[in-house]
C-alpha cells in the first residue's frame, strides 16, 4: 500500500516538477519507498551482524587458542584490549573520513580491513604478530559507524527512526549466530600442521568470522554513495543519478525521475585541506558549530552507557564462574550477599606440569545464546512502536532498565540469578547503545553526521577501557564501586537524553533541506 501511494505521488507530480528545482527532503520522498529501501536496510544490516562477529569473537577465540599462544592472565587482557584500543584510534578518523569522502567509501574499506585482517590473524603463529592483526581489525571495524548515517541518508522522515530501530535486531541476530557458528566449528579436532604453520579448528573460526566483511564489502561497491552527502558536496549530477537508480528500483518500471534539478547547499571546503588539517577542522568545526552543546551531550551519553555497558558485559562470565565455584564448594544453603560470595572466590593451588586445557565448556555457548536469545523481545518492540513513542522514550526506558538491573547484581545469590540479570540488563543496555547511535545520525545534518557519530563512538571505547580498569581493581574487594558506577552512569545517560531535542524535525528546520 505504501509503495502504491508514492508511486501515485511521482505520477502526479511528474509533470508539474519536471523542470523545478526541489529541496532533496522532497526529491528523496519523490522516490518513492520499496523494494531499494528493503535491501539496503539488508545490506547496512548484515554490516552490523559482521561487525557483531569481528567485535565478540575474541570471546571464543582466547580460551581456544591460549595454549598454541601460550597465554598468560596478562596476554589474554592485552588481547582482549587489543581491538577495543584500535576502535579507540579509528574511530576519530574514520568520522572525518566519513564526511570528507563518502560513507559507502568509508563502509568499503573498513570492512575490507577488518575482513583481511582477520584472515591474517588467522594464520599467525606469533602471539605479537596476532595481537598487532587484531588491533588493525579494530581499527578498520570502528569505521563501520557510518553505516547508520549511510542507512537514514536514504530515507525520507516517515520512515528514518523505524528503520534505524531495526538495526538492533541485526545485531542480536549476531550475538545468537556466532556462539552456533563456534558450537559448530571449535569443538572440531582437526590439526593441519608442517614445519611453518599449525592450522587448527579456531583458526577456521577467525576465518569464518572474517567472511561477512569481505563479502558486504564487494556487495557494496554495487550501491550508490548517499545523495545527501553526494549534495553536500556540490556533486549535482551525481546526486540525480543515484535518486534516478533508487527510483528505478522502487517504481520497477520505465518511469523517469520527475525531478531534474535540485536546490544546492553552500560549498563544502573539507576537501581542501590536507587530511590531518581537514580532520583538525572538522572536529573544531562540530564543537563551534551550533550543534556543540549537542555534541558534548551526545559524547557524554555515548561514554557513560559504554563504560557501564562493557564493564558489566564482560563480568559477567567471571561472575558465573565464582557462583560455580561457590555453589560447588561452599554450603550455598547458607545465602549471602553477591559481593560476599565474589570476595570468597579462591583460585586453586598452582599446579606444575598440567597439560594446557583449551577445552570451552558446552554450557558457554549456550549462555551467550541464551543472552543473545533475550534481546529478542526488546528488538521486536521497539521498531513496532517508535513511530509512536519515538527514539528518546524507548532510549531513556532502555536506560533506566539496565541501570535497575546493574542495581540489583548487588542482592541475587546464585548463577540463575545473576543468569536472568545478565540478559535483562543486556537487553535493556544493547538497545539503549543503538538508540543512542540512532539519535546521533537523526540529530545532526550531513556534513557533521559522520563527525559526531565517530567521535561519540571514540567516548564510548575511551569509556569501554576505563569500564575495564575499574572491574579488575575492584571485583575483589569493593565490588559496589563497579555497581554503583555502572547503575548510576546508566540514570545520567536516561537524564541526558530527555535533555536532547526531539529527533526527526531539527535538520529541517535549520538546514535548509539538506540532511
């Protein structure tokens, strides 16, 4: 039905605007909405899904591979880290190259890096040779930010916070496909060795996580680069030429694009500077621009849902664990508060001699399935009613959710409870982090979109690390300072973004229609 009535809208307006010039809002609703609009929603999709495999496969591959890289306690923390400090570094540069040279280029390339690699990990014999291959994965891979503003530049208002709610159930959708892809392929105890190379069962794993990066790489040389970012840097015809191959798509006829000419936004200078002085001045740009006070909240935001996001996420495991022991070991009859039960948590006597165990337990997979599983229901919700209630209420609701949560980690007293916690709290903070993604691209124009979504990212990994730093000083003996951190950074990022302007009709007011 709907494709039907702006098929009816080109038809009649076909004539009458032939020859006008329009604003690209109008252009981009003249288009029509189809069967295009449905596959990049695929293709930006199944980058967020690629990206869930490259982020949280370190999860499999540390135990798997810690007796081929003979790891320490101290290796598998800078291995861990390694990817989160490249998304650090990426992130602020790849948000000017975003906004200086195009999205879909910046898609293609960082997913290319990412895929290759991660193919290169794959194949390292060398734990340092490894861990630099895992850091320029993360460093291509923090790219992949701009594939919100690549996605919402194709979409006229009707549809923008629907479809940029949706990208949260492909990210689910990753979070439940790589445990089934590890349960599949790590168990398996092939070994292909000579003189130069042991290949093994997760070196097959890393490869197969690299795949979905490569591929949407090269599906993605067939897409168009965005028009209102092709219109924002001056490239009239080009613009026209991609809204025409949109509208081919979504007419599927022989109907030519009513419009032939469209209103030009002022010069964009970016491209004049060298890169470090562009990336310089687009940067003082956004915070002098009259969006700095947006900005400075949106970052704050980003950083105080990522840092409690990841430093209870990744607690979680060692969290089971000590219930596993306790539960096991002590008279749990006997219940005590959480923080009590992980300060009892003892490591056994070392032992010399011991063959290196890279065994992963069945029930792993299964609890990150289980986790993942738990996101559902929240991913189904919220793209069926944000046209309703719209982004800040289902942002602020997924706020406050994690944060009663992350609260209540501090009364549960055994491994079911802190299991049903942990999904709670995953499906309220996952969600929430997405939102806020979403928020980031509605709220800003397109010659700062790429900017302020890559550099809020770059607050989010500052604070992912700093999230980290705090769980190993404090687990052990002051284990409410890393709950009480978590819930209360989750109120302030609730109460930041009722602050925030309504999202959906900023851009048009103040930028005189080109988004």
């Amino acid at each position: 039905m709907e494709k039907d009535n702006s098929k009816e809208v080109i038809e009649s307006t076909t004539t009458s605007l032939l020859n006008e010039s329009v604003h690209l809002d109008k252009a981009i609703e003249m288009v029509g909405f189809g069967y295009f609009h449905y596959y990049i929603l695929f293709i930006c999709g199944s980058l967020y899904i690629a990206v869930a495999f490259s982020v949280t496969s370190i999860s499999f591959i540390i135990p798997s591979a810690q007796c081929d890289f003979h790891m320490t306690s101290s290796h598998k923390g800078f291995l861990n880290g390694a990817m989160m400090i490249g998304m650090l570094i990426g992130s602020f540069i790849w948000g000017y190259v975003a906004d200086s040279k195009g999205r879909r280029f910046t898609l293609i390339i960082c997913m290319l890096m990412d895929g290759l690699f991660n193919i290169l990990s794959s194949v390292s014999q060398i734990y340092s040779i490894f861990l630099i291959c895992r850091l320029l994965s993360g460093f291509g891979v923090s790219g992949s930010t701009a594939l919100f503003s690549y996605l919402v530049e194709f979409l006229n208002i009707k549809y923008r916070e629907k479809f940029l709610s949706w990208m949260e159930m492909f990210w689910t959708s990753g979070m439940i496909l790589l445990p089934c892809v590890a349960w599949i392929i790590i168990p398996q105890t092939f070994r292909i060795e000579n003189e130069y190379i042991l290949f093994k069962s997760w070196n097959l794993f890393v490869i197969m996580c690299s795949l979905p990066s490569i591929t949407l790489a090269f599906l993605l040389m067939k897409m168009p680069e965005s028009p209102k970012f092709l219109l924002s840097q001056g490239k009239h015809k080009e613009t026209i030429n991609c809204l025409k191959f949109v509208h081919r798509w979504n007419s599927n006829s022989g109907d030519k694009f009513p419009v032939s000419s469209i209103i030009m936004p002022s010069s964009n200078n970016k491209l004049n500077n060298g890169f470090f002085d562009g990336l310089y001045k687009s940067t003082i740009d956004l915070f002098t621009s009259k969006f700095k006070i947006i900005a400075i909240v949106t970052c704050i935001i980003h950083f105080c849902a990522t840092t409690s996001y990841y430093m209870l996420i990744l607690w979680f495991p060692e969290l089971m664990n000590r219930f596993r022991w306790y539960e096991t070991y002590s008279d749990f009859q006997n219940k005590t508060s959480m923080c009590e039960i992980v300060s009892m948590y003892k490591v056994g006597p070392e032992v010399n001699d011991l063959k290196c165990d890279d065994h992963i337990d069945q029930s792993v997979y299964m609890n990150i399935m289980i986790i993942g599983i738990a996101c559902i229901p929240t991913s189904l919700v919220v793209p069926l009613f944000i046209n309703k209630l719209g982004l800040r209420f289902f942002t602020v609701v997924s706020f406050f959710g994690s944060s009663i949560s992350a609260a209540w980690l501090y009364f549960i007293t055994s491994s079911m409870e802190n299991m049903v916690l942990s999904s709670i709290f995953e499906a309220f903070s996952s969600i929430g982090i997405s939102l806020t993604y979403c928020i980031t691209v509605e709220l800003f124009p397109t010659e700062y979109r790429g900017m302020a979504a890559s550099i809020g990212t770059m607050f989010g990994k500052i604070g992912a690390l700093l999230g980290n730093i705090l769980i190993g000083i404090f687990i052990d003996a002051h284990c409410i300072v890393p709950i009480f951190v978590s819930s209360s950074f989750l109120i302030i990022s609730a109460l930041l973004v009722i602050t925030l302007p309504k999202t959906g009709r900023i851009n048009v007011i103040i930028t005189d229609g080109v988004l």
